[in-house]
C-alpha cells in the first residue's frame, strides 16, 4: 500500500503542469527521509558530501546550503580535522550546513541547530523528520 500510494504520489509530482501544495508535503516526509537516507548512505568524501547537499531536492524540497562553495568547503575541512564532539548551529534554514556537519563531525557528535519560529525565518514544523534524518548511525 505505501508503495502504490509512494508511486501516486511520484507520478503526481513529476507532472510538470501540477505542483504538489505545501499542504501535501508534510504527508510525503516519511517517503522524503527514506530518499535522503538511501541517496546518501554512501557518500565518500568531502566533494561529495557537499555536492549531495548542494542538488539534493525531493518533492520540491532542497536542503541547500545557503554558502559560497568554496569557503564552505573551507569550513568542513576545518570541522572535519577537529572532528568535534559538539556543534552548535545558529540559522538551520533548508538545513544544508547542518547535513555537512553531520557528514564531517564525529559520528557520536552532538548536532544542535536552532532557528527562528517558522514564519520568523525559521523552517516548518513538518521538516524536522527530514532534518534529524542527517544524524548518522553511532
Ligand atoms: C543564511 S541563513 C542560514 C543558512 C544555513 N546555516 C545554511 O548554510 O544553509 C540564516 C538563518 O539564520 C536564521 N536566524 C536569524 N536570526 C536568528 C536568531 N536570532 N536565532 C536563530 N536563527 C536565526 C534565519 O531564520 C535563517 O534561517
């Protein structure tokens, strides 16, 4: 049944005449985790890791990181050599740079990313699932 109704919901989608509401994406994210998890179960390197982030879209949702590449990258190479144990977030927005760190930081890391009330700049409730979905296996 989940299968039939994941299918429906595909075909619906990728009708380039017909937009799925917001309203329906929330009904799509145990279906959004599941992508994200398998899409980036595998991903080998840094460049990797950061271009996952920077093109994955599912349902119309991006993760983009909202960053210049090039510093970005700067930046995960520095959080990957400290390998910290803590990291604490200001302004998750699409939730980009939270999937990095979760990718460069060591896996038993603690992640905190805060951001304002939705609707204030911050992100809809509904997204959480998708966004603790970055956390790795320990
Ligand atoms: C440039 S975006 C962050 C981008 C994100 N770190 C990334 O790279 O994808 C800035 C974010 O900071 C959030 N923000 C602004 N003021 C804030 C505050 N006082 N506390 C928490 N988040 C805040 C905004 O709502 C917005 O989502």
């Amino acid at each position: 049944m989940k299968k039939i109704l994941g299918k429906i919901a595909d075909r619906i989608y990728h009708k380039p005449r017909l937009k799925i509401s917001s309203a329906v994406s929330p009904l799509l994210i145990p279906r959004m985790v599941n992508i994200l998890k398998k899409r980036s179960a595998a991903l080998a390197d840094l460049d990797s890791v950061l271009d996952f982030a920077l093109k994955f879209k599912i349902y119309g949702t991006p993760i983009k990181p909202l960053q210049i590449r090039g510093e970005f990258k700067r930046l995960m190479e520095i959080v990957q050599a400290a390998r910290p144990k803590a990291i604490v977030e200001l302004g998750t927005a699409m939730g980009g740079t939270l999937f990095c760190f979760a990718r460069v930081a060591d896996p038993s890391a603690t992640l905190i990313s805060l951001d304002l009330p939705s609707g204030q700049g911050g992100y809809l409730e509904w997204k959480k699932p998708l966004l603790e979905a970055f956390a790795l296996p320990e």
